[in-house]
C-alpha cells in the first residue's frame, strides 16, 4: 500500500479519467470546428471567409487533444488499443484522410488562386463530413460493443448521421457566438434546425446503451439509483428548453444572449458524456475488457504519469491562452 493506497487501482482510475476529459475536450472544441465545415455548403463565399477566420486560431491546437487521448490509450491501455482500432480500422482511416484533407484545404483554400479557390473550400466540406461522419459511426459501433453486424453497422450510420448534426449544431452555435448581422442571422436559422438532429441523437444514444447490455440497464434503472440519476436527464431536456427559447429571439440589437446557444451546446455534450461514463465504467471495451485488466502495471503507468503532471497544464494553458487571445467577434480573414 502506498499514500494513495493500491496503485494497481487509482491508476489506471486516474488514467481512464484523463483520457476520457481529452476525448471530451476534443469533441466539444474540434466539434464545433467541424460544424463550422460541415455548414460550409449554406454559407455564401465572403461568409466562408468569416466563417474560417472564426476558427482559424483555434482548430489546430484542438486537435490536440485527440492526439492526447490516443496517446494515453496506447501507453495506459494497449490492450484495449489494440482490440478498439482493430475493430474500427476503417472508420479511423477515413477519420484520418478527412483530418489531414481539412488541414491542406484550410491553408490552401487561401493562398491557391482565386480559380481555385471552390475546389479546396468543397475540399474542406469533404474532410469536415468524412471526419464527423466516422467519429459518429464509431461511437455507434462501441456503444454496440464492438461488434460488427447488419444491425451494429446500421446503428453505427445513424449515429454517424446524428453526430454529424450536432457537430454543425455546435458549429452553428459558435457562429452565433463569433459573428455579426447577416451571417449570424444564417447561424441561427441553421442552429434552429440542427437542434432536432441534436434530441434525436440523444435519444438514440440514451436508449440504446442500457438496451444493448444488462449490466447498463441495471445501472440505470434499479432503486436508487434510477431517482439519483434523474437529474442528467432533466437537466439536458430544460436545456433544451433554453435553447428553444433562446433561438427563437436571437439574434438581437444589442447581441445579448448570443453566448446560450454556444454554452448550452457544451452543456448537453457534457451531460452525454458523463451518462456513457457512468453506463460503461469500468470497461474500457464494453463488456470485454475492464480498465483494470487493460491498464500497464503500475510501474510504467506511476512513470507516465510523471510526464503527464508537466504536459497536460502546457496544453491546458496553451488552449486557455488561445481563447482568451482571441475572444471576441471574428474580424475579416487576412493572413498578411
């Protein structure tokens, strides 16, 4: 026994939980980033501009971030690496491509000459819907536990389609959040159709998880824990009561309230994610693996953990830095 008391279990405890506020972290920043590529098609082309600029200092370092859960996977729990990029090696790859396809379009799209300009903003639509759609269809495909099936793999599209709508339901938001007058008019037009892609895949998502396994069903509707557990799914209906309400007043003289789509948005993708946190804990691959048989001996995760203390401040005051830097309304794209 240690001060801490068994490292064989508040280790990979302490690693499963970082992991997961990276993926978290990720999918809230790059979400809305990615939204902002998927409304790419509905903007017109000066719009697209200030649509780039709203993002510009900040979609690379989100990304960040899934580099960081990645690589606090692989290193606290390749076991479990192995058997999740086994199972969605194809989804990754195309994840991947859509990444990479982004990055060269966002650059490019600027600096090519004007008659090129169209194909690499079509370019940066296409990185931003494979990426969105892949990430959804992998939730799909773990939430079903892996396993690759007619219905596993016509549950993973739909919830590829449904990520993908609330990636540009965020993306919408932060638009609201980061522009002006006619472009911001456009955001909330978009965020108010987006919503029904966001409540759909709530519930897909909410239903699904304790159907697929007994042991979630258990989790979440046995005495007490059904009343104790009623709040995440109160407060994510009243936030969307708020957001209802909200959109259909903005956007306003003043811009008031142009910031409770944004934080509402975050809110309902963080109580989504603290209820498939509870449903799957402890396994970090459902109902195969646990966090405990899949974590490094503690030796090597005590080392790591070490290099994480210095590195995960650096990204958090990098990002932090970031949005306070550049808070504000997004000002026309330059890159002189």
């Amino acid at each position: 026994m240690t001060l801490f008391g068994d490292p064989a279990t508040w280790l990979p405890l302490t690693f499963a939980t970082l992991m997961g506020l990276s993926i978290l972290i990720y999918v809230v920043l790059d979400g809305f980033d990615l939204g902002v590529g998927v409304l790419f098609p509905l903007a017109e082309d000066a719009e697209k501009d200030r649509m780039i600029a709203s993002i510009g200092p900040f979609w690379d370092a989100n990304e960040t971030w899934l580099v960081l859960a990645i690589g606090l996977l692989l290193v606290a729990f390749p076991v479990a690496h192995g058997t999740i990029l086994t199972a969605l090696y194809l989804p990754v790859s195309v994840m991947l491509i859509g990444l990479i396809l982004r990055g060269v379009a966002f650059e490019f799209r600027v600096k090519a000459p004007t008659r090129w300009k169209k194909p690499w903003n079509r370019a940066f639509f296409a990185g931003s819907l494979m990426t969105a759609l892949a990430q959804g269809y992998m939730l799909g495909i773990y939430i079903m536990g892996l396993q690759i099936t007619p219905m596993t793999v016509g549950f993973g599209a739909l919830t590829a389609v449904f990520l993908t709508v609330a990636y540009s339901f965020i993306g919408a938001a932060w638009l609201i959040l980061k522009t002006e007058d006619l472009l911001q008019a456009k955001a909330v037009r978009w965020a108010r159709g987006g919503i029904f892609g966001v409540i759909l895949g709530l519930g897909a998502v909410s239903l699904a998880s304790p159907l697929v396994s007994p042991r979630i069903f258990e989790k979440w509707f046995s005495v007490p824990e059904i009343f104790l557990l009623a709040p995440l799914p109160l407060f994510s209906v009243a936030l969307i009561a708020v957001l209802w309400a909200v959109l259909r007043r903005l956007p306003t003289r003043d811009d008031s309230f142009a910031w409770v789509p944004f934080v509402a948005a975050v809110s309902l993708f963080v109580l989504g994610f603290f209820g498939m946190a509870y449903s799957f804990y402890p396994y970090v691959v459902p109902e195969q693996l646990t966090i405990y048989e899949a974590a490094s001996a503690p030796e090597s995760l005590f080392i790591i953990l070490i290099g994480t203390v210095f590195v995960l401040p650096m990204i958090l005051g990098y990002t932090v830095l970031a949005y306070t830097v550049f808070r504000g309304k997004a000002v026309t794209l330059s890159y002189d």
